[in-house]
C-alpha cells in the first residue's frame, strides 16, 4: 500500500492537469504542483483549507465556483465545462472536469470527495480566436474577388459593344483587328460558364456539407436539481408520559426500544404514601362537611341557646339587686340599715349591670359565628376537602400508568439532565409530573440534518425531500422540509444550519422496518421544472460573457448565432431559459 501511494503521488506531480479533490466536508484534500501553477497559487496556502475559504475570496471567478458547487450538488453525475480564472496577473481559460469519488465500504460504493480535473486552453482558445477570424476574412476576400469578377464581365459585355460598333464602321478596314477582338471575346465568353458552373458546384457543396451538420429539434422536458445530505431518523413527535404522583416504580412493564399500543400498561406506582393523603383528606372532609352543617343551623345551635340562658339569668339577677337596693335605700333612710349595707347593695348592682352587658356581647359575638360570610367560607373549605378527596381517588386509579399513543419506547438522554433524566427502574423515585417515559410516534418520520452556509441559501421551507437509505435502499420516502434553523452552530471551523425533513405518514409496511437512529440519506429537490427547454450540450458555446446557439432558418436553411439565456446543466444538456421556443432546430 506504500508503494501504491508512493506511485500515486508522483503521477499527480507529473501530471500536466491540474488536480484538485475536496472531501464531503469541503475541505481540499488534494492539490497538485499543475492546478497550483495553472492557478496560480501555492499548494501550502490550499491544501487543508475549506474551497469556500480559498476560492470565493477571488472576485471574478463565479464560473468557476459555480462549476465546483454544481458537482456538489449534482452528485449523480460528471460536469464539463468551458470556464475563466483570474489568477491575478491574468485572466486563462480552463477546460474543466468535475465528477465524484466513490469507495466501497461493506460491499456499498459510497462518495468521499469531489475531484476537479482542469487545463490551460488559453493558447487553444486563442487559436480558435484566430482561426475564426481568419475564417471571416477569407469570407470577407471571397466576396471582394466575386465583386471583381462581376466587374470584369460588365467590362466584357461593354468591349463587346464597342467590337461591334467598330465592325459596322471599319468592317472592311480592320477585318483582322476584329477577328482577334472576336477570338478574345469569344474566350472570355467561354470561360464565363466554367466560373458559374465552379460556383454552383461551391454552393451546393456548401449545402451539401450544411446537411451533414447535427442537428436537434428543441423540445420540453423535466428537468431537476438536488443537494445531499446525510441524517438520522427520529420520530414524528415525542409524547412525553409524566409521573401523576410521587412515588416509588412498583413494577415496569415494557422494555426500551419496544413498540407499544395505545391504552397499554407501562408501569405501576407503589400507592402507600398516597393513600395516607387520601385518607387524611376525606378526615378533612368530613369534619369541615360537620362544620358547615353546624353553621348552616347555628341560630339553634347549642352555644347560642348557652349564650341566651346566660343573658337571662344576667338580666334576672341584675334586676333582683335592682329590687334589694331599693328596699336597702328606704331603709338606710329610716336609719334602720347602716351606709355600708346601702353601699354595698349599690356594688353588687353595678357589677350585675356589667355581668348582663358581658352576656349581650358574648350573645352578638356567638351568633356572628353563624353569619352568611362564615357559612360561606365553611362551604368553600369544604368542597376545597372534597377536591382533595377526589383528585387523590384519582391518584390511586392513576397508579397504573398506560401509553398514550402508539409509538416507540425511547431511552431517555441520561447525559444531557442527570438531575430530571431517569430510567424506569423497580424503587426509583419519581416526583409528581417528572417526565417518566417518552414514546417516539411513528404515525411518520422526522429527519435531523445539517447544511454549511454554502448552501443554505438553496434550502426553503417546504421543499420536497426524498428520503432513502443504506438499511431500505428499495423504498424511498416523500417528505418535506418543515423547519430551518435561523442560527447556525459550528462543527469544528464550519458553521452550519439545523433543519428537520418530515415525512408526515408511514404505512404499516414502513412501521416494520423504520427503527429510531437509523442513517437516512436526503435528497432535497432544489430545483424542478417540468416543461424546461433542454438542449445538446455540444450545442451551446460560451463568447465572453454570452452564450450563443447556432439556428438553422426552416424556410430558409440558413444558420444564424443568437444570444441565449441558461439555466440548469446536466451531463449532456443545457436548459434555456431565453431565446429559444420548442420546435426551434438548434445545429452543432
């Protein structure tokens, strides 16, 4: 393998072509002594860097980019092209040959770089240049010399006349004269139908040789474009099942990476702790249910008719002293009583005044208890009881917790949240809406991908995506882009752009095979059109800046060059957006 590498290399820095190969992630990988000096630039300034890096710095070489990125995303098949490089100190005309590598990995040919094969035709160009105003000035002499030779039979004709006029007047005179006039004219005449004949037989040769031309009659066809890009399948959407109480795993019932039905048991939860709470709450319940029935009739209740009887005997006693200070004051003034028995009697009624004021505020207050704004308060605790009672009910029933969809058991990422990822295991402890299980659906499919910056101009929002892969490399499925991210990220100097390809429906065929992770390989459809005007390859040259195509007159047979507008270039054709309309006969 040394010895085969060694050979490599010295074929490359003797080949009189400039090579240059740039891997899947655009780096070039291979850049000859030729392509460095055809070029003009230093190997060590290219090799290593990304072709984006070296190549879109130089102004005036879109030709040639755009040559490399049409391999790149043409993958499927070889490019040639006629292109212009400014070097610097000079513009050269390339003959440019793009095409993809391929390797076989595991007995499937697989594509690792591009390679670009390309020649200094300057010299040639500049030959053809000459040879095709050579060709314009023979053409341009050509018709100076028929110009003369109208002339000298337009002299001839006028000789003739004057030969015979003169015959007329000196016919005896110059008889000889005349008759070598004669044998000259006679001459010129005879030659003037050889010159016609060598003409005709020029013309018809010419139309003789128009006829051999090849020719093409432009008509519609379909015509598309599409960019490559490697990515993995992940399911539709993610359904995450969440924890409905906090607790321990009793049991688990499933197995990761197994398919499940909807309404199927996942895991059971231990309900101990949560049946303490239920019980607790219908205690609640039943003492705040007590309560409200108590207010609800408090006027009869037994502290108000307490509160009542107290107030009476208070009334009672504090006009009974009332009585006893009178009979006590008519005695102390028949001096029969002393002061302090009057005295006294006065005290004791004015305590029993305030004793019977007391009752009444305690009255008021006791019956307060039972106003409306407590009784509503009493019923609101008391349904608040009630809730609890049911939703831990609930709980208990939710201790089996079943699939909601149908789909895929998914691993969670243990790696990206120590803290909340768990796996479901028999005593791990989960909290109250803690994410327990995600299920992956597989009613359809979503594609994770990446672009660089390079072409994601390219990608929109919606475009149709083709979607294959090396495990199901007999089925290709119909998806589409559904989301682009507006913020690239960088793997290692590039940076690039997230999107996701969906593919919105999966038979039940598809479902057998489609396994979450598997590569998928994305054909994204940047470009289609359906009635594009396609033409031979060979047909179309490029003047400078221009395009032109060579028509041939139906009525007349005659060959004109117009200007034409291109579109799209694949392996032998050229789309015309400009210029021409079908049922136009293009010559080579």
């Amino acid at each position: 393998m040394e010895q085969e590498s060694i050979i490599y290399k010295n074929i490359l820095a003797n080949m009189s072509d400039g090579v240059m190969t740039i891997d899947l992630k655009g780096q070039i990988i291979t850049f000859n002594p030729a392509a460095a000096n055809i070029l003009g630039l230093k190997e060590e300034d290219v090799l290593g860097k990304k072709f984006a890096q070296v190549f879109f710095e130089y102004e005036g070489n879109d030709d040639f980019n755009q040559a490399i990125l049409d391999a790149i995303y043409e993958s499927n098949v070889g490019h040639r092209a006629m292109v212009d490089f400014d070097t610097g100190k000079g513009i050269v005309s390339l003959s440019l040959s793009t095409s993809f590598l391929h390797d076989r990995r595991d007995g499937e040919l697989e594509k690792v770089a591009i390679i670009a094969v390309f020649s200094d035709v300057s010299e040639v160009k500049k030959l053809r240049d000459a040879e095709m105003r050579l060709t314009e000035d023979l053409k341009a002499k050509h018709g100076e010399l028929q110009d003369a030779y109208l002339k000298i039979e337009e002299s001839n004709e006028n000789l003739n006349s004057a030969l015979k006029r003169v015959q007329v007047v000196r016919i005896f005179a110059t008889i000889f004269i005349i008759a070598i006039f004669l044998g000259t004219g006679l001459f010129m005449w005879n030659k003037k139908p050889a010159a016609r004949a060598t003409t005709a037989g020029r013309s018809l040769e010419t139309r003789e040789d128009a006829t051999q031309l090849g020719t093409f009659v432009v008509q519609t066809g379909s015509v598309s474009s599409t960019i490559s890009l490697p990515g993995i399948l992940e399911p539709l959407k993610v359904v995450n099942v969440v924890s409905p109480l906090a607790g321990k795993i009793k049991e688990r019932l499933f197995n990761y990476g197994e398919h499940v039905e909807k309404g199927q048991a996942l895991v059971k939860m231990d309900t101990s702790e949560v049946e303490v709470r239920y019980r607790e709450a219908k205690g609640a319940y039943m003492k705040s249910l007590q309560m409200l029935r108590e207010l609800e009739n408090w006027v009869n209740g037994s502290e108000v008719r307490r509160s009542r009887r107290s107030l009476t005997m208070a009334k009672r006693s504090m006009e009974s002293q009332q009585r006893r200070l009178e009979d006590t004051e008519r005695l102390y003034e028949k001096g029969i009583v002393p002061a302090s028995e009057y005295e006294s009697a006065k005290e004791q009624l004015h305590n029993l005044k305030l004793d019977y004021k007391a009752a009444q505020e305690e009255l008021k207050s006791v019956l307060e208890r039972g106003s409306s704004e407590n009784i509503e308060i009493a019923r609101l605790e008391t349904e608040n009881t009630r809730v609890k009672v049911r939703y831990t009910k609930a709980q208990i029933k939710m201790a089996t917790i079943v699939a909601p969809v149908s789909g895929i058991v998914i691993l969670p990422d243990t790696a990206k949240d120590k803290r909340d990822s768990k796996t479901v295991e028999k005593g791990v402890t989960f909290d109250q809406g803690q994410v327990m299980v995600l299920i992956g659906d597989l009613a359809g499919l979503s594609v994770k991908t990446r672009v660089d910056e390079v072409e994601i101009s390219k990608i929109k929002k919606g475009q149709k995506v083709i979607v294959s892969g090396d495990a199901f490399s007999d089925i290709s499925l119909d998806g589409e882009i559904s989301h682009i991210s507006s913020q690239a990220t960088k793997q290692g100097d590039v940076p690039s752009f997230e999107i996701t390809v969906k593919v919105k429906q999966l038979s039940a065929e598809h479902r057998k095979w489609a396994r979450l992770g598997m590569s998928a390989n994305l054909e994204v459809v940047i470009y289609n059109k359906s009635d594009a005007l396609m033409v031979p390859i060979d047909c179309v040259k490029s003047i400078g800046s221009d395009w032109l195509v060579r028509v041939r007159d139906r009525a007349t047979r005659e060959i004109r060059e117009i200007k034409v507008e291109t579109g799209i270039t694949t392996l032998d054709s050229v789309e015309i957006l400009k210029g021409l309309k079908p049922g136009d006969e293009v010559v080579n």
